[in-house]
C-alpha cells in the first residue's frame, strides 16, 4: 500500500501524510475509549499503521 501512495505523492509526502493519518487513528481509539469510560489498552488491539495506510490510499485513489 505504502509503494502505491508513494507512486502517487512523492516519498515524502507519502511519509507526512501517512504519519498524520497515523496520528488520527490513535487519537480516535484515546478519545473512543476515554468516552466509553474504557481502560487503554485491553484485549483488542488494531493495526493503527495498517488502518492509516488504507485511509491514505483511499483519499489518494479518489484524488487521481
């Protein structure tokens, strides 16, 4: 997914924008589970990385 968006933006920009849709998915589990009076952490884990990427690669596939 990575190679795609790379092909697409340029590495760095893939790199920027990747990490900032990074960023985005951990914030939204924090807040999610701080307004569900849940711990951090727990049973579920989720590829933050994985979803960032699909996240990235969808915005860049209706962009071109």
């Amino acid at each position: 997914m990575m190679q795609a968006i790379t092909a697409k933006v340029g590495k760095e920009k893939a790199i920027e924008i990747v990490m900032q849709a990074y960023n985005t998915e951990l914030l939204t589990t924090w807040i999610a589970r701080i307004q569900a009076v849940k711990p951090i952490g727990g049973p579920q884990r989720r590829d933050h990385l994985a979803d960032a990427l699909v996240r990235v690669g969808e915005v860049c596939d209706l962009t071109s």
